[in-house]
C-alpha cells in the first residue's frame, strides 16, 4: 500500500509540474493572441499600450462563478486608477469573461458582472465613466486553451484595453 | 404555417389518401379491420422494443426513377432506425421482391423474416415534370393495409417527400406526430479555440442538406426558430454592443430587436411568433425583457439584482420558465408570461441552466451542472420527476424535436462541440453528423 502511495504521490507531482508548463506556455500565447501585444511603443516607453499591458497590468482575475475582486485584483486595478489618470487621453474598454464551465447564456452574463466590478472600481478611484465601456465575451474568447484548471484560471478574467488617443 | 418560401413549390406538394383503388378495395374486402388487432408500438414505457421492419426499395415508375426511388427509401430507413423505435431488416434476408407496388404482398414471406410492418412504394415522374410518390403501410401479422398515401411535388423536393412518408409511417404505428420534416439551426465552428469561428447554418434534422446563413465575420450565438415563419432570432457580436437579431432566412434581411441601452442576448420567440423574449443586461444585472415584433414596444419582466436569463415559453403562452441565480445559484423559475411572481421549480442537485419548455408542455429540458458534470436533463412544470438522461463533460443547450419526444444538444469533452440527439426516455443517443464542429442546436416545428 505504502509502495502505492508514493507512486500515486509521484504521479501527482508530475501531473503538478506539467500543469506548470502548460501555464508558461498558455502564458506566452497570450501576448500574441491577446491582441494586447501589438502597436503602442515599447514597455519603457512610458504612456505607451505596452507599458500599460507590461508594466501596470491589463488584467485581473476571478475566483470560480465569482465576480468579487479579490486582493490581487483591487491591487492591479490601484495600478490602472493611477495610469488612466496619468494618461487620460486613453478611451478604453472593459472585457469580462467567464471559464468554460458554465452554460453560453449564464456566462455572457457572468462576464458582464466581472466587467462591471472593475468599471465600477475604477470609477470609485475618480476614473471618468465617459472614458470607458464594458463588454462580455462570456466564454467565447479564452485566453488559455487546455481543459483543466490551469487554463479555466485565466480565461475567468477582465481585461481593460486600451483604444484611441494614444501617443 | 407559411414555410413555403424555403421550398418554393410547396404549394405543388399535395398528399391524399391511396386507400381507394383496385388494390385497396380487394384487400379491404379480403381482410376486415378487427377491433384491437391493429399494430401499434407503444412508446411512452421505459423498454421499447424496437419494431422490426422491412423497407424494400421503393419501385421505380419508369426505369429513370430507380435511383431516386432507392434514395428515398434510404432516408425514410436512415430516419426510422435512428429514431431507436424500429429496426429495419436487412434487405438481403428478403424473399419477395416488390415490383408492383399496389398489388397486396406476400404476407407469409415477410413473417418468416419477423417483419411486423412492411413499407411498399413508388416514385414516378409524371409529364408535367413533378414526382409522384406513393407508399403503403403493411401490417405484416393482421395481412392488411394500415396506411396509404400519394404526394406530388416538384424533383429537388425528393428528401422531404422522404422525410413526410417517414413522419407518417412514425405517426401510423407509434400514434404520436412525427419529427422527421424538420429542420435544425445551429452555429458551425471552425478554428482554434482561442479563434473559433462560428457561423449560423441551418440543415435537415437527419444532417443533411446544411446552409450557411452567415459568414463567420462576427460572433454569433444561441439561433432559435420562429415557430410560424422562416425566421430565426439569435445574439450577435457587430461593431457596437452585442445585440439581439432577426434574420429573414430566405431573404438573409437581417435587423436588431429593439434599441435596448445595453447587451441583449439569450432571444426566445412567443409561440405565436410575435413576440421576442431575452435578456438585457443592466449594470451588474441581467432581467427578462419581451418585445411585440409588430407594435415595438418592449415590456420589462423582471426586475432584480440577479442574473435572469435563458427565458422559453410555455407553448399556450401564458407561462415562462427561465434561469436566474437569486437565491445564490442558477435554478430554473417559472413565472406568468406577463412577468411577476416566480416559482423557483428545480431543486435537484447543482444548478439547472438553459431551461426549454417542451412544445408537448408536458417537460422542461435543461443544463444541469453538479460535482465538475454537466448533464441534460428534464423535470416537469411543477418541478416533479426530474430525470438526467446524460451526463459527462460538457453537455448544454438541449432543444426539443417537435413532437417533444427527442432532445437534440451539443456535447464539447475539449477538443470541441458536436451535436446529438437522445430520447426523453433517456436512451438512443446519437451523434448527429455535421461538416465542422457544431453547438447551440435549436429545432424548428414541423415543416407541413
């Protein structure tokens, strides 16, 4: 039984490094398929995209059918409050989206409320409503492709990106 | 019901009874009708016994009518097999070969081989250009003739006289309407999943003959059929706000349903095809709204911070099942069509999405999601009864074939969606075969 035990536990270490993996790569699809990667200077340049996407971080995260901002979230958002009104010639839109583990029509409203959080928390740090718009992909647009929760973690998300105005 | 535009000769498509006649009369004459000794399979048990059938080709009325004579007799076989009530034998184990259709069959070689109905027929090409088709239903056992009927409609019509013979063969020996005369709309999906393009695109139930009715440009999900004309209502992606759309699917005229202040999405029309159903979504909340197609006006029916979603009628109107998360996870509501009170009516274990009321009124179709599963399943209006009938990763979306007594869903375990059908009885689940990836089934009423 013992024997048992620690091969299972083996197994179970591998499965964990393997997930591991397939976040670094689901992780390095992202920039490119984002759409968050492309024009707007490079990362050091400040008030660019990508100094937004790189430096500020474009987007926050859910727990499970959650669309509570959690620490990490209200931390990310703090940083964008403190870009958005540093560069305010920025419009932007606010995309929510839901895992996969949950049915079309409940999700596009899922990720309407998630979108939702972040308007209504970047307005509360003085973030004008007329510069932003909200959207719900529901579970239509993932981010990370694999079946497992290494990738549902990311695809529940909402992402601010940037549009007009830009440097 | 005006369907007529899709088949544009509909209107040549007349059916009458071939009860009369020389052949008819002679075996009226021959075998009296007795009481209680007609052949009938019972369906609405849980064990069903497929019926054994024989279906041989149906006769050609000149030699140039053999092929499509053959391939109508392949569908109406295809149709009645995978409908898991009748077992169609093996052509090979017949002993008479049909070449007269109207003269009556040698009932013993056809009880050798334990067939218990026999389907004869003929397709002709009459001068004017039309086909006429012809067929007789046989009660093999009792040596007579249950059913006989001829149509005439024009040659590109030939699956549907298929699927009209096979709906009343089904309707003949099974005492329900059919479902075969039907068709599905659906969205085709294509590439990566991060990438997936989805089109709508409508086919025959059996899989064949699939359009598309878009071109894949914006996002498009969740198409549902007008009950009474050639339209279809679905959500889709533009440039602005996704939104709520009819499409005429003949014309392809396409418009916006309503100028809501915000997402709409998840459309459902009133049975009598004049209203919209859907939800709009209002800050953090989604709540029912309904539109009269013909006057514009929009009337609000539900009003709470929660998610109201995944509205369906009843199918005299008056009622509305719909999926809401108020009381902390999606359950199926039932409330009166003009909005108000709702009965929460799903309390099974997990929660219970997409709920589809049966045009039969006698079930609620739904997603139901517990422990990591997802599974279709049925409950009743007053919420008793609630059956699974599959479950798995990921099963959503059912839709009922028109007779309510077949669900059609799409199934994704990762690699993508696909459709299938199973029984409300839970059993015969069948792949339903589609060119790409396929997902949000939605099925119309019968076509005639």
């Amino acid at each position: 039984m013992i024997e048992i035990g620690k091969f299972v536990r083996g197994l179970r270490l591998a499965a964990v490094l393997a997930a591991g993996l397939a976040i670094s790569a689901c992780a390095n699809q992202n920039t490119a398929g984002d759409g968050s990667g492309g024009a707007g200077g490079s990362a050091s340049t400040p008030g660019s995209q990508q100094d937004f996407v790189v430096n500020v971080g474009d987007r926050v995260f859910f727990e499970t059918d959650q669309t509570e901002l959690n620490a990490t979230g209200r931390e990310t958002l703090e940083k964008q409050a403190q870009w958005l009104t540093r560069y305010s010639q920025y419009s932007f839109t606010i995309e929510g989206h839901a895992d996969e583990r949950g049915t079309r029509e409940y999700n596009i409203a899922l990720g309407a409320r998630r979108a939702q959080s972040v308007r209504d928390y970047l307005v509360s740090r003085g973030i004008n409503a007329g510069r932003m718009r909200t959207i719900s992909y529901g579970k239509e647009r993932p981010v990370a492709v694999c079946n497992d929760i290494s990738c549902w973690s990311q695809n529940r998300r909402a992402v601010t990106v940037l549009s007009g105005g830009g440097a | 019901m005006a369907r007529s535009s899709e088949f544009p000769h509909d209107s040549l498509l007349t059916r009458r009874g071939v009860m009369a006649g020389a052949g008819a009369g002679a075996l009226l004459a021959l075998t009296p009708r007795q009481a209680g000794a007609v052949l009938r399979l019972e369906i609405t048990s849980g064990n069903v016994q497929p019926m054994p059938i024989a279906l041989p080709d149906f006769v050609g009325g000149t030699p140039g009518d053999t092929e499509v004579s053959r391939n109508v007799t392949g569908i109406i076989s295809n149709n009645l097999q995978r409908s898991g009530l009748f077992a169609p034998i093996n052509p090979a184990a017949f002993t008479e070969k049909i070449v007269n259709s109207d003269a009556v069959p040698r009932f013993a070689d056809w009880r050798v081989i334990n067939a218990q109905a026999l389907v004869t027929g003929r397709i002709t090409k009459q001068g004017d250009g039309r086909l006429k088709a012809e067929f007789r239903l046989w009660d093999v056992f009792a040596g007579q003739q249950l059913d006989g009927k001829q149509y005439f409609t024009t040659p590109d019509n030939w699956r549907r006289i298929a699927h009209i013979i096979s709906d009343a063969i089904y309707e003949r020996l099974t005492g329900e309407k059919g479902y075969f005369d039907s068709r599905v709309v659906f969205v085709d999906e294509t590439g990566p999943k991060d990438r997936r393009v989805k089109r709508l695109a409508i086919m025959d139930q059996d899989g064949a003959g699939v359009r598309y009715l878009t071109r894949g440009d914006d996002l498009v999900l969740t198409p549902r059929f007008n009950p009474t004309t050639q339209e279809i209502t679905y959500m889709s992606y533009g440039q602005a706000d996704p939104r709520v759309y009819l499409l005429n699917i003949e014309t392809g005229q396409r418009e916006i349903v309503g100028n809501f202040p915000g997402m709409t999405f998840a459309p459902r029309f009133s049975p009598d095809g004049q209203r919209v159903i859907m939800s709009l979504q209002q800050g953090p909340n989604s709540n029912l709204f309904v539109m009269d197609l013909r006057s514009k006006q929009t009337t609000r029916l539900t009003d709470t911070p929660a998610i109201d979603t995944a509205p369906s009628y009843s199918p005299d109107g008056r009622q509305i099942c719909f999926e809401s998360d108020r009381g902390g996870s999606p359950q199926i509501y039932v409330m009166p069509a003009t909005g108000g009170a709702a009965q929460r009516i799903s309390f099974g274990e997990g929660s219970h999405s997409t709920p589809v009321w049966s045009p039969r009124g006698d079930y609620i179709a739904f997603t139901g999601q517990a422990r990591g599963q997802f599974s279709i399943g049925i409950l009743k209006p007053d919420g008793q009864g609630e059956r699974l009938l599959t479950s798995g990763f990921h099963n959503e979306g059912p839709t009922f074939a028109p007779n309510g007594r077949v669900l059609m869903f799409f199934r994704d375990p990762g690699q993508g969606p696909s459709l299938y059908t199973i029984d409300i009885t839970g059993r015969n689940e069948q792949r339903v075969q589609t060119p790409a990836l396929a997902s949000d089934p939605a099925w119309s009423p019968l076509l005639s």
